[in-house]
C-alpha cells in the first residue's frame, strides 16, 4: 500500500513540475509566428524584386526561414550591390543541403558569369561529402556530377567522387556510381576506383551497377569490362557479360566476346551470356548462338534459353533446335519446347510425330511429365491443320496415352471439332464402359458435342 502511495505521489509531482516548467501558451513568444511574418514580409519584396531595400541585415534574417529563406537568398545572388550579393553567397554556403543546390544552381547556369560562385559552390558540395547523414552525402554525388558537368577542369569532382564510393552506406555508393555513369567518358579518371567497386563490394547490386558504370565510361570502360570477363571470380564475370549485353556493340564485336563465354564452366555464367544475346535476337540476329544454348549440358541453362526464346517471335529456325528437345530434354524442358512449337502453327508440322510420341508418353510417368503430354497434346492440335488426320490422332491418344490427363484433354478436343471427329465415335463408345469415371464422363461429354455439332449442321 505504502508502495502505491508512493508511486502516485512521483507521477504528481512529476505533472506538477512539468506545468510549472512551462508558461501558458498564450503568454510564450512565439518565435515561430515572428519568422513567419518575417518571411512573408521578404517575400512580397523579392516578389516587387524590391531588392534596393535589402540589406546585409536582412540576408541574416532570412537564414533563419529555413529552405523558404534560402530560396529568397537565391534571389539576392541577383543584387548589384557586391556587398549584399557576398553575404548571400557566405549564407547559402553556411545553408548545408539546401545552400548548395541553390549556389551549385547558380553557377551552372552561367559558369563564366559567376566565378564569384565558382569556389562557394566548390567548398558547400565538398562539405556535403563529410556530412554526418547519408541522405546528404547522396545529395552530394548528385550535386559532384552537375559540377563536374560545369567545371571539367577541376579534379576535386572526381576525387570527391571517388572517396564517396567507399563510403559505408550502400545508397551513397549507389549514387556515385551513378553520377560517374553519367558522367561517361569524363568519368574515365575514376575506371580503376569503379573497376575495383566491381570486384570488391559486398553488395551484389551496387557490383552489377559498377559494371554499367564502366560500360558508360566509353571504349576505355569497355576494355576494362573484357580484361574482367577472365576472372575467377563467376560474379565478376556474370555482371560483366549482363553489362556488355546492354552496350551497343556490333553483331561481329560482340559476337567475339560472347564465344568465349559460352563455353564457360559456370551454368550461371553461360546464362548470363545468353541473356546478352537475347537483345542482338529481337533484331534477329545471332538467333543460332542462342538456340545452340538448347543443346547446352546444363538442363539449368536449356532450361533458361526457353525462356528467353518465349521473348521472341516464334520462327521457323528454332523448329531443329526443339525438336531435340522434344526428344532429349527433361519434362520441363518438354513443356516448354511445345508451347513455342505450338506458338509456330503448321510450320512446324515436321514435329508432328515427336509430339505425339511424348503425349502418349510410358508407363509410370510422374505428374510434371503428365503435364509436359499435355503440353504437347496441344501443341498438336495448334500445328495439325487437316482435321481428319487431327480426329485420328486424338482418337488415338484417347484409348492409348499413358496419362488419365492427357485422355481427358483429347476426349474434350474431340468434342471440341464437333462433327469432324464424327469417324472417332466407336472409340469414344468404348470409353463410355471404361473403369476410370472420369473417362466415361469425358467420353460422353464429347459424344454429345459431336451429334450436337451433327444435328445443328443437318438442320
């Protein structure tokens, strides 16, 4: 009891002292509603660019307005008067991120007219650099690159750039890779910092963007990405291959580059060299490196090339390579090799046969194969383009396919040809007695479809 006693007399004493800490708050100055009358008052001067009347008092006042004062300080960057237009420059350097963009801003604008601003602006990015928030040294990277844009003679852009890449946020280093890719050819001074983010950052998305970097960086930047296709490390060497892919190499150059790599120990890095393949393929060419990749030892990587030809307009050049397919790979593989053969329609009538081999499928088939039987059931279907040879064969995989499913699915496009799969009817009567329900449903359903078709053409 004493002990809740107790309590109860530290939380009143506590309230009590805290409301006797503070005056009321109507009797408080409020220091907040004087900087904004202050600040509306400067406005409506900068707004009449009444700016004989300001003062070096006033630039004082106006640093204590936040970013809206600093704005209006920009506009005093403007002033005749050299004194007035000096502190405007010192306030917005002593403005942290907010002063820099406005004195970086001004300068840009006008290099030549503003050497005034030339060393201001220098000396607010590179204290943005040391600024103890990762969101400003961002700020930084993004204000070095507009310097560096205006201002190529001077080296502390990039060097400042440089010692931002090894700063211990990610997002830091992030943007001064970016701001470097920007920079292209400028930012050659930097290749070996940028090569070495590539090889030794810990972080697998700033390597792959250190190899774009380097890409951007011209034929100096694209030499060092093909020395680095030979390292050791398979990292290295995929972020590399995914960069070169996205440079606007020639068919002959790139081609050479590639050859190699195709041939890697690493699946993951054949892929990667697949991938950058695939852009030459959407303008058609170099389609035979790619489809070679169907052939490839790795069922991982066949696997991947499917994929990507499902990205590309089906032609009648990859119909050799899926054909192997159909008759080498694993179920998946299969699957995927029907859809693109059934993407081609009746040019792929070779295949025919292949087809309905792997629908009817073996005895003892697992249920990813059953689904690969299915695929290729389709397939047939969109490929077989006479439709009595089409009836026979559905008829056919009805009574023998090896998989429940697959004899569902003909019996339904039996019923789906109506009246030209009318010669499959004796096949589909024997399915009526079968000793799966599910086939003596899917046989009746299609009997149905087909005397109905019948009847409506009769009539």
């Amino acid at each position: 009891m004493d002990g809740m006693r107790g309590l109860l007399i530290l939380i009143t004493s506590f309230f009590l002292l805290t409301a006797c800490d503070k005056p009321p708050e109507k009797d408080r100055p409020s220091a907040d509603l004087k900087t904004h009358e202050l600040c509306t008052s400067l406005l409506a001067d900068a707004r009449n660019r009444d700016l004989a009347e300001w003062d070096t008092g006033k630039i004082q006042q106006l640093e204590r307005c936040g970013e809206a004062g600093l704005g209006l300080l920009s506009l005093a960057l403007g002033a005749k008067d050299a004194g007035l237009r000096r502190a405007a420059i010192e306030a917005l350097g002593r403005g942290r991120v907010y002063g820099a963009r406005m004195l970086v801003a001004a300068f840009v604008k006008d290099p030549s007219g503003a050497a005034d601003l030339r060393q201001p602006a220098w000396s607010a990015v590179q204290a943005l650099t040391g600024a103890r928030h990762a969101d400003a040294r961002q700020q930084a990277a993004v204000l070095l690159e507009r310097m560096v844009e205006a201002d190529p003679s001077d080296r502390r852009g990039m060097e400042a750039l440089g010692g931002l890449m090894a700063d211990a946020d990610k997002a830091v280093r992030r943007g001064a890779l970016r701001s470097l890719g920007m920079l292209g050819e400028r930012a050659k001074p930097q290749l070996q910092a940028v090569s070495h983010s590539l090889l030794m950052d810990a972080e697998d998305s700033l390597r792959a963007a250190a190899a774009e970097t380097l890409g951007r960086m011209g034929p100096a930047g694209q030499d060092e990405l093909e020395r680095l296709l030979g390292h050791a490390d398979p990292d290295v060497r995929r972020h590399v291959l995914l960069a070169l892919g996205r440079l606007n190499l020639t068919q002959g150059k790139l081609s050479q580059v590639l050859s190699a790599r195709l041939a890697d120990p690493e699946p993951t890095l054949r892929q990667a060299a697949y991938d950058s393949i695939l852009p030459l393929a959407m303008q058609g060419k170099e389609r035979s490196l790619l489809l070679q990749g169907l052939r490839d030892e790795s069922s991982s990587v066949r696997l991947h090339v499917l994929g990507l030809l499902a990205q590309l307009p089906a032609r009648e050049d990859s119909i050799k390579a899926l054909r192997w397919v159909l008759r080498e790979g694993s179920a998946e593989e299969v699957r995927l090799a029907a859809e693109r053969l059934g993407a081609l329609g009746p040019q792929a009538k070779s295949v025919l046969a292949d087809l309905a081999t792997r629908a009817e499928g073996s005895k003892g088939e697992k249920a990813i194969e059953q689904g690969a039987a299915r695929a290729c059931l389709r397939a047939l279907v969109l490929i077989q383009a006479d439709k009595h040879k089409l009836a026979r064969e559905l008829g056919h995989l009805f009574e023998k396919a090896q998989s429940l499913a697959v004899r569902v699915l003909a019996a339904e496009k039996l019923g789906a040809m109506g009246r030209d799969a009318g010669g499959e009817e004796k096949r589909l009567k024997r399915g009526m007695t079968d000793e799966d329900a599910q086939i003596r449903a899917a046989a009746l359903g299609a009997m149905l479809d087909i005397r109905r078709s019948a009847r409506a053409g009769s009539t």
